[in-house]
C-alpha cells in the first residue's frame, strides 16, 4: 500500500496535468476569454443543440437510380457483345417501359448471347432474387427486365455512397462533427453545428458533381438539335451557359463511349495562364489517364463536350492528344464557384441527385440557454456531492472531491484531444459521472470501515479496502463500459454524444478516484504514520 515509487507518481500526475490542461481552452472559450494565438487550443465542439447551426433533410431521386441502371446495363450489354467471339451483333437497343430489349441479327446465337449476359446480373442481397430477370421472346428478342429487389438494393448503395460523399463535402468546407444520417428508404438529414448561413451548404451538396467528357456528333443538324432532334447514337444537352456561346442552347453529343469522372484523383482551383479566368485543374488515375489519352489521340481536330450534371460547360477543339493525364474545366467561374466545384470533384460525385425538402437555422440563444442550466445542474449537483462526502468521511472525502474536480476536467481534456461534439445529452452524462464519480469512493471508505471494525490496524485496513472494492469498481464499470459501447455503435446523433461522455467518464473515474486517491493516502500513510483512521 505504501510503495509507490516515484516513477508511477510522475506518471499519474503526468497523465493528470497533461489531460488538464487540455481543458483549458474549453474553459477560456465557455468564459468567452482570449486564448493566445501561440499556444495549442484543443477545444470540445458544440453540437447543434448548444452552438446552433444549419438542420437539411436532403431527398434522393428514386427514378433516376432505375434509369441509371438501365442506362449501365444497356452500356454493359453492348460491350459485352460486341466483345464476344465471335461477335453477337444486335439491332437497336429499347429502354420503352422500363426494361431493356433487342433483336438478335443471327437467331442462332441465343444460347452465345444468353452466357454472355447473365454475368450482368446479381443476387439483389439475401432475397434469393437477380437483380435482372433475362427472358427470350420469339427466338431471337431478348428483354431485361430490373427486378423490385435489385431496385431496392440500388437505392440502398446509391444512399450509402450518397452518405459518403456528403460527408466528404461537409468536411473540406471546414466545418466541424457535422451529423449525416440515412432517414428512411431515400432521405439523408444533415446538422452542421456553428453554419447560419446554409446557402454555401445548399449550393455544394445540391450539386451532384457527374464530370463526364463526350465527343460531339458533327452530323447533328443545327435545326435539328433546336427542335430536340439528335440522329441515332446520340443525345441533346443543354449549355450551361448559352449566352456564352453564341446564344446556343444545346449540342448534341455522343451518348456512349466518352469518359466518366470516376477516375479523378484530384481536383483544385487555378487560373489560366493565358486568360487569367479562374479553372479547375483535375488530374486522372492510370486508368483514366490512359483513357483520355485514348480519346484526345483517336479524334484530334474534333470537338468534345465538358459536361457536369447534365450540362455543357465548354466544348473546346482537341487539338493535339493530352497525355499528360490532367486538364482544365473552364465555365466562366469566379473564385467560389471553381473552389466549390473542385471540392465536388475532389469528394466524388453523388451517385444520386439530392433535393433540399426541409431547412431549418437553429439560433445559438437555445443552446446558450442549454449550456447556462446545464452547468447550474452540474454546480448543483457537485457541492451536494462535494458536501455529502466531507461530512461523511472527513479526510478521505476531501480526496474524493480532489479527485472529482479533476475527473471533469479529464474528461473535458480528453474530449478536447478527441475533437469529439459536446451535445445537450453530453452535459447530462457530465451530471451523472459526478454522481457515478464517488460510487469507488463509498465503496473504498466504506470497505475500510468494515476492515478496522474487524480490528485490522489502519494500513491493512486501508489495503484491504482499496484491493477488495477494486473488483466490485471493475465490474461494474466493465458493465457501463458495455452499455456505452452499444449505445455508440447503434444510437446517433445526441445519443453518441451521451455515449462519449459516458465511455470516457468511465475510464477518468476509474483513474481519479482509486488510483490517484490511492496515492495521496499512500502518502498521508507515510507521512503521519496515524493510529486511527477517521473515515
């Protein structure tokens, strides 16, 4: 009990002070004091319902996710036949109605064409159903038709993905624990503490950021394309900015073949060297360099389509192959508008558009109001216990309130190292640590107290107490420990913020109050060699 040597003394109080004094900023910016600029400022995050911020329910298109299906599916039935040998050549592909069909030019080639196919399709998940079912009409037809529960299992990745991305984009404007949660089949909540102005917001993730470069069909007739008419094999997109190009409004362009911006491993804003206009400066992966390469060298002299979310930004000549695997977006963008699309790019693009169908600002006068009677609660709450422990046990509750005291800035330190969001059901983990806090204590003290009403003298007494109640201390925090880990991994938003506290409390009780106590009695032990323990 006595041994404590001096090396695990500096290493508590080590642990101690540097956790501490992680707290400090916390503490200075609650205050509303100046921190200095020099030094480190760790600080715990507000969350929505303290600091105040931007609330956005986001919806997803459900139809474009089918229609993208068919569109990939159409992509992939055409390479794969093209591709087979010998070559299964095929008539006109219809997507009427929601499925895909097309004639075989040779009929004797279904059962060639069938095995070519079906690797197209997948297990929808656990259903035990394709995602596609392939059916053979006439001898020679074939119709694809997506199943409800491929459908279903698209709509889930594309909102996983959506998830991701979101948060990706959130991230690079600098803002800090936002809260993204998946709400119901195809709705996406986003609370970003500390923004009241969301217009930023709104503008980066109602962006879908789809980069896609096509060639432009030369055999359009401009009347043609003017009246929505392209010729087979290709489709019309509008300009993004028509009265940049002459008063133009849309081209048309090749609908397969061209190139995705899935491959782009980076994306920033620039300016052109000769034009000094604001760019974006992308650069492709090996893969998608090489096919940009491919494409830039096989139509030199011919014209391509720079096209973002369905519309055409520029439509510059190729006048030379670009091997290099990089290139410039130009769109009459300023600063902002180019920052903001080069984090769309850098982030990925949304598998699925996202509409904005409910917004709402939360001011910070709640969460100052929150915060006031938050910590009343606490303050409260800590001199009863601060006052039930000294009039209990006198020497050893002043310990325990030392080590209370400690115990919360600990945990405001660890959050702090963490970057961890405070919420409104955090201060209420925060009032019930305190409480949870002295439970070691009662149950040391009131060990030793059985110990020396048994006639053991005052250091064995106080060892017993320490190394008895240290089991019952550990299973019961093994046991809050367990809670708090499923509370994390299966709650969200304010109940993680519970969580946290709890987890992290957990630990910082167990450290202050039995083995920081532990070595200041150790050490009254040594020093005043008593005769009888008052506790």
């Amino acid at each position: 009990m006595l041994d404590f040597p001096a090396w695990k003394r500096f290493w508590f109080w080590g642990i101690t002070l540097l956790a501490v004094a992680c707290a400090i900023p916390s503490l200075f910016s609650v205050a509303n004091l100046r921190w200095p600029d020099v030094l480190p400022d760790p600080t715990i995050n507000l969350g929505l319902d303290l600091a105040g911020g931007s609330h956005i329910l986001l919806e997803a298109e459900k139809s474009q996710i089918a229609q993208q299906r068919i569109e990939n599916m159409e992509e992939s039935v055409r390479g794969r036949l093209r591709l087979a040998n010998p070559r299964i050549r095929i008539g006109d592909i219809s997507s009427r109605g929601g499925k895909l069909s097309f004639m075989l030019r040779d009929p004797a080639q279904v059962d060639a064409a069938r095995d070519e196919i079906e690797p197209l399709t997948y297990g929808a998940g656990l259903t035990g159903q394709r995602d596609w079912t392939i059916e053979v009409i006439d001898g020679s037809r074939f119709v694809l038709t997506p199943t409800s529960e491929g459908l279903e299992q698209a709509v889930s990745n594309a909102m996983e993905s959506a998830i991701e991305v979101v948060r990706k984009r959130i991230d690079a404007i600098g803002t800090r624990e936002p809260t993204i949660l998946r709400q119901g089949e195809d709705r996406i909540v986003v609370q970003v503490p500390g923004l009241q102005d969301p217009q930023q917001l709104k503008s980066l993730l109602g962006q879908t950021a789809k980069l896609e470069f096509k060639l432009v069909d030369p055999t359009a007739a401009p009347n043609d394309v003017a009246q929505g008419i392209a010729p087979p094999g290709s489709e019309i997109v509008p300009y993004a900015n028509p009265q940049d190009n002459g008063g133009i409004a849309a081209i048309a362009v090749r609908r397969l073949g061209g190139i995705k911006g899935d491959n782009l491993t980076d994306a920033r804003q620039s300016f052109d060297p000769q034009t000094n206009e604001a760019v974006v400066s992308i650069t492709f992966d090996q893969a998608g360099g090489a096919k940009f390469a491919k494409l830039t060298s096989e139509n030199v002299n011919r014209p391509f389509a720079i096209i973002l979310d369905g519309k055409v930004l520029s439509a510059p000549n190729i006048n030379e192959p670009i091997l290099g695997g990089s290139a410039q977006i130009s769109g009459r963008f300023n600063v902002e508008t180019a920052n903001q699309l080069a984090i769309a790019l850098r982030s990925g693009a949304l598998p699925v558009d996202l509409t904005v169908v409910e917004e709402r600002t939360v001011g910070p006068d709640l969460g100052a109001d929150s915060i006031k009677k938050g910590l009343g609660a606490m303050g409260v709450g800590s001199l009863l216990v601060v006052f039930l422990m000294i009039a209990s046990y006198g020497r050893f509750g002043v310990y325990a309130t030392f080590a209370l005291v400690l115990n919360v800035l600990m945990i405001l330190g660890i959050m702090a190292l963490m970057n961890t969001t405070l919420t409104l059901p955090g201060i209420a983990g925060f009032v019930l640590t305190i409480g949870a806090a002295v439970d070691a204590n009662v149950l040391i003290y009131e060990r030793m107290r059985e110990e020396r009403k048994r006639g053991r003298r005052v250091v064995a007494a106080v060892e017993n107490g320490y190394k008895e109640a240290s089991r019952a201390i550990y299973d019961a925090n093994v046991t809050n420990f367990i809670a708090g880990v499923l509370l994390f991994l299966f709650g969200s938003g304010p109940i993680r913020g519970f969580a946290v506290v709890l987890i992290i409390g957990l630990f910082t009780s167990v450290f202050t109050g039995v083995s920081l106590t532990r070595m200041w009695v150790a050490a009254w032990l040594r020093k005043a060699r008593p005769t009888e323990l008052n506790v």
